[in-house]
C-alpha cells in the first residue's frame, strides 16, 4: 500500500515538472506579443487550461460535442452533420475559427464555437483527430 | 519547439503519469437510476471513460427509451411514438451494462445500497440518480382527480398520455378549444409548452381549423424563444393561437371543462392539458436529495454533479437545482452525465475531478412538421464561483424559422439517442 503511494506521488511530481515548460510557454508567448495582459484566447474570456491537461478530461470535454458529431467524433451514417474522428487537427481548428469570425456561415455551430476557447479548440482538434474514424 | 511536436510530446507524457488507473477502478460498482438522457448516457460514459473497468448497473423499468424531445410531432401527429423509441439492448450488449428491468424503491446513502421493488438490492461505490420529475398535482385544484379519470392530461413524458391527448385531439369536433396551462418557471423543457401550441395548431389548421389553441401562462412572458415563438404563432396559425400571459391556473373541472385563475376570469376548453407545477422524482425526495427551494429541486456540486446532501451520489438531469440559464432539457441532462461520469471516473481511479468541466445546450423547436426554430448555449464551470455560466458571446437563437434546422433537429435526435444508448 505505502509503495502504491510513493509510486503515486512521484508519478504526480513527475507530471508537474513535465507540464511545467506547457505551462510556461502558453503564458510567455503573448507576452512577446507585447500586449498586457496576456489574452491566452481570442474567443473568449476563461481560465486558460493547460494543453497537457489528463487524457479523461480531455474525454469529457469532446464529449460536449457528441450530442451532434457522434460519440467520440463518429458520425451515424447518412448523418446531415460531418463527424470529426480521423480529421486533421489543423483542418478542425481553422473551421473552429471560421465559425467563430463569421467567415464561415451556419445555423448553430458559430454560436457553439465562441464558447470555447483557442486552447479547448487545440485539445479537441488533437483528441478527434487521433480517434478512429 | 515545434508546436505539433510539443503537443505529442505533451499528451504522450500525460497518459503515462495522470491517466486512469484501470487497476484502482477493478471491482467497483456504480449504480445509475433512471434511463432517460441523463441516466443512460452516464451509464454508457462510465464504461466507456473508465475502458469497462468499472461495473455499471442500470434500474430502468422499461425495455423501450421513448425520447420526449419530438414527443409533440406525436401530438401534432407527423410522427408516432414508434419513431421515438430504441431499445436499451445496445447498452447491455456493447457497453456490458447491466439492465435491471425494475424500479428503485428506496436508497441507503449510509450503507450504499439501492432496494429495487422487486426485493433485490443492489449495493453501490458511487450511485448516480438521474430520475426525472414529478407533477405536484396538488398546485391546481382538481387536477389529481381529473388526471386519475384520465379526462385531464399533462403528457410531459413521452408514453402512452401522449397518444391519449392525440386521441383527445382527435375526438374533438371543429370549432373546439384546446387549452393548455403552464405553471411558473422552472419546469421540464422550457420551449416544450410553446412548440406544443405549435403541434396542436399545426393539427387544427390541416383538420379543424374553426378551432382554437388558448395558452394560459403563469409566467410574465414565453419562457424560451419568445420572439421565434410568437411570430410563429403570428404568421402561421393566425385566429387559431392565443397566447396569455400571467394567467396562473390554481383549478380544473373535468366535469364542466372549467379553468379558474388566481386573477382573471374562467374559462371553458373541450381538451384540457394543465401541467401542474414540478419538482424532483420521489426517489430523489424520498431519500433526502432536494434540498433546494423548498424540497423541490436537488443541490449539486455543480463541478461533479455529486449532491451536497449525500456523498457518493450524484444527481443529474431536470430533478437538480439549475444554475443560471440552464434548461431542464435532455441535452443538458445527457451534458451533466458525461461530467457526472467523468468525475466518478476520476475519483474511483484517484485523479481530482476536471476542475474547469464544460457543457452545451441545444433545443431544437418545431414550428410545424419540418420547420424548425433552435436556442442554444454554451456553459463553463467556473471554480470561484463554484458554479456554471454560459460563456459570454456565445450561443444564441434562429435568425428564423427553416427547412434546415428542421433536418438538423431530427439529426441532432437521431446522434443523441445513438450517444446515450449505442
């Protein structure tokens, strides 16, 4: 048991120490930019969440998108909405950011899209484009 | 760095140090009560978010999920309840969900256990409620009578009411009114009411069209999509919706088909549909979850979904305590699952919950058969507040009513039974 949480403990260490530099790098960019304060997002106004956030959070974030794109991206077939598993990631975050400016039209989804930000939209890129199609 | 290569680099080192621990969960045993978009959906997203580890039993009585989403295109009379139903088999058979085909009589959050009516009892890690409402018929005078004659019905979960006001529809000669009373906000579905007045209207303008919808609402205006709503009514069904607002129904009589109100003089309707005021399912109540507005809704950690009353049961669905701007509506309920799920996930595996948990909302709305209006939003967990907000700039209404939507809608039905249940 004392070693499970040893074990535990340093493997909690070792992901604060490795996730420091994502960390440092989302917060150090827009400060380059010379801006202050640094808006980590363009959309919207939140608590920036680190791009090496646990895989099962990432899960329950694209979750949100389920209800229309499928579970975990998968389209039903004959589907009237496009599914977003297998799809490149940066393909999906340039449509997350047309939807956004109103570049590209739609019904809903640039409604949906203003409520995630650049870092939520850069994990779910990644999380669909790794699932299979 | 390169920022494709730092991302890999980044997500490969998670899944080594903060992913879950498949060894942890072994054993453990959730509960889940009630198979509507909330209970079905968590059911699922436990054993898909734990990969099978962790052992899901679901109480539902029936065999058959009958969505109340689309449940007035039955009323109206462009679908039957056939198209609304899909079985709980897929749960069982891909996901290895465990169906208990019974009813939840009574819950012990100190020993963990669920006593079902057929005597058995199922012990539980975590126990997620997620059990719908129930009409306080004693809100409106009469009503408990005339609803047990089967003469006045609320058909606000989709069954065997929502064939029997069809058929009351039906059996009502032209030159009828047909009324219905909404109670005071917060109710299930807040655009169901008002696209209810929709159906029955599109029903009368086709087959009877001498006759009238008359709505009576407690509220001070449409609760969702007003403008949508009553240009619908306006441009569509003209002579035939009339709309009034602050009329608070407090009693019906089946016998003389009488409406009284706390202000404004009675009425007389050959169908009446009095939705009576709500509140969380007895089972929720009965085991001493809602404790929020006086017995009525259940409290919530809104990051978790974990009730503040009892630990290790969570709470999802229109039976809790909504934040600001959250519906009672089934896509919510199947957006609290998932969070629900992943909390349970986490805390079973020994990780801290996702501190900043996000939900959307989508409510489709049909004007007639194909046309269809929507609201949507988007809700972020915000860990200061400790509660959620929809996300300033986003979210938002139908410019108008279209075809397009009215695709998407049936679409969006289509994905979420197949995400709650497939």
């Amino acid at each position: 048991m004392r070693t499970i949480h040893m074990l535990l403990t340093l493997l909690a260490l070792q992901t604060i120490l490795l996730a420091l530099p994502a960390l440092a790098i989302d917060s150090i960019e827009p400060q380059r930019a010379g801006s202050s304060p640094p808006p980590v997002r363009t959309g919207v106004d939140i608590e920036p969440q680190s791009l090496s956030m646990p895989p099962l959070y990432v899960q329950s974030l694209a979750a949100t998108c389920a209800n229309c794109h499928g579970t975990e991206g998968r389209a039903l077939s004959g589907a009237t909405v496009p599914g977003l598993a297998g799809r490149s990631a940066d393909e999906l975050v340039a449509q997350m950011k047309a939807f956004r400016s109103g570049e590209r039209k739609a019904t809903i989804m640039h409604q949906i899209a203003k409520g995630f930000s650049d870092t939520q939209t850069q994990l779910l890129a990644d999380y669909f484009a790794a699932q299979k199609r | 760095m390169d920022r494709r290569l730092f991302l890999q680099a980044s997500a490969a080192l998670a899944l080594g140090a903060n992913s879950i621990n498949a060894r942890a969960m072994r054993g453990a045993k959730v509960v889940v009560i009630g198979g509507g978009y909330g209970g079905a959906t968590a059911a699922k997203y436990i054993r898909l978010m734990s990969q099978q580890g962790i052992e899901v039993t679901l109480v539902e009585p029936e065999q058959w999920f009958i969505s109340c989403p689309l449940s007035n295109l039955v009323v109206g009379g462009s679908r039957t309840l056939a198209d609304l139903s899909r079985p709980y088999t897929s749960l069982t058979k891909q996901h290895g969900v465990t169906h208990a085909r019974d009813v939840a009589v009574a819950v012990d959050p100190v020993a963990r256990t669920v006593r079902l009516s057929g005597g058995s009892v199922l012990s539980y890690d975590k126990l997620v409620i997620s059990p719908g409402i129930d009409m306080n018929f004693s809100s409106i005078d009469g009503l408990s009578e005339a609803q047990q004659q089967g003469k006045i019905l609320q058909a606000w979960k989709a069954g065997p009411e929502t064939n029997a006001l069809r058929e009351q529809l039906e059996a009502m000669p032209d030159g009828g009114v047909y009324a219905l009373t909404i109670p005071e906000a917060p109710f299930r579905c807040p655009p169901g009411p008002y696209e209810r007045a929709c159906q029955v209207a599109f029903y009368f303008k086709r087959h009877k069209p001498k006759s009238k919808v008359l709505v009576f609402d407690a509220n001070q205006d449409v609760v969702s999509k007003p403008a949508l709503f009553k240009k619908a009514w306006a441009d569509r069904y003209p002579g035939i919706v009339e709309y009034h607002n602050q009329h608070k129904t407090v009693a019906v009589s089946a016998a003389d088909g009488l409406i009284k109100f706390d202000v404004h003089d009675s009425v007389k309707a050959d169908v009446i549909n009095a939705l009576p005021a709500m509140r969380a399912n007895k089972i929720a109540t009965q085991t001493g979850l809602a404790n929020m507005a006086n017995g009525r809704w259940c409290g919530v950690n809104y990051q978790t979904f974990e009730s503040t009353a009892a630990k290790d049961i969570f709470v999802i669905g229109d039976a809790i305590q909504v934040a600001q701007l959250m519906p009672k509506s089934g896509h919510m309920a199947n957006n609290h699952a998932k969070v629900a799920a992943a909390a349970i996930v986490a805390q079973l595996s020994g990780i801290e919950p996702n501190p900043q948990p996000m939900l959307t909302n989508t409510c489709y709305s049909f004007i007639d058969d194909r046309i269809v209006v929507h609201v949507a939003s988007v809700h972020e967990y915000l860990a200061t507040e400790r509660t959620f907000k929809v996300v300033q700039g986003a979210g938002g209404l139908s410019a108008e009513p279209s075809e397009l939507e009215g695709s998407y809608a049936n679409h969006w039905a289509r994905t979420i039974w197949a995400d709650m249940l497939e």
